[in-house]
C-alpha cells in the first residue's frame, strides 16, 4: 500500500518560510505620514493667509466707519458719508473676496499636486513590494517543495 505524504509538514515548513517583509509597510506608513505632514503645512498656510485677508478687511471697515461717524454740518452730508460707506464697502468686499478665491485656488492646486505626488510614490511601493514578495514566495515554494 502506497504511503500519503503528510501535507501538514509542508504547509507548516511552506508557511514558515513565507517572508513577510515590513519594510514596504514601514515605506507606505512614511508617505502617508510625509503627505499628511504636507497637507497641515497647505491648511496651515492657507488659515494664515485667510487671517491677514479677514485682518485687513475689518481694519479698513473700521477705517471708513471712523469717517462715518465724524459729525457733518449739513444732513444731506449724512446721506453722502452713508452712500459713500456703502459704496466704498462693496467695492473693497469684491477685492477682498478675490483674494480669498486666490487663497483657495492655491490650496486646490497643492493638494491636488501633493495627492498625484503621493500616489505616484505608493503606488511605486506597493508595486516594489508587490514584485519583492513574489520573489519571496517563489523561493519560500521551491524550498517548501524541495523538502
């Protein structure tokens, strides 16, 4: 009678020989860290650029409040500061608003140039990880076999 070969002895020997190679996952820890270090430096900015735009904005209302509220010798002089006011206003809130659109156009393009630059680099990992741990496993098998 023809003796089975015990499996369990091979798995185990297979399985033991399997490398795992933390490496690669130390790789992709590092980017994800790296980006996210990157990004907190865009947010960062981009809170710091929007604090001076809101800084000046409120220092130039109060400017022209200063002069709203300067007693006038006629009424009608009234009427003109508060149109003057308002029309002063809204055109420097048009100036102000573009300077946030700026701030935000440039915290979309590093983000976005900061994700391609990411996902360039794990996707260049995962696929040197990738080919390492075929490698392994092929040699993890052939040895596995040879015994």
């Amino acid at each position: 009678m023809a003796k089975t070969q015990d499996f369990t002895t091979v798995m185990k020997d297979f399985m033991g020989a399997f490398p795992v190679d933390t490496k690669s996952f130390e790789g992709a820890f590092k980017t994800t860290a790296t980006l996210n270090e990157k990004l907190s430096g865009v947010a960062l900015e981009a809170a710091e650029k929007s604090a001076d735009i809101s800084t000046k904005w409120t220092k130039s209302t109060l400017a022209k409040l200063g002069e709203l509220a300067k007693a006038k010798s006629e009424p009608a002089d009234y009427a003109k500061a508060m149109s003057d006011f308002a029309s002063a206003s809204a055109e420097v809130a048009a100036e102000y608003m573009a300077a946030y659109a700026e701030v935000a156009k440039k915290v979309q393009m590093d983000t976005v140039e900061l994700m391609m630059a990411a996902g360039k680099d794990l996707t260049e990992d995962a696929t040197a990880a990738v080919k390492k741990a075929t490698t392994d496993a092929t040699a993890a098998a052939k040895k596995a076999a040879a015994h």
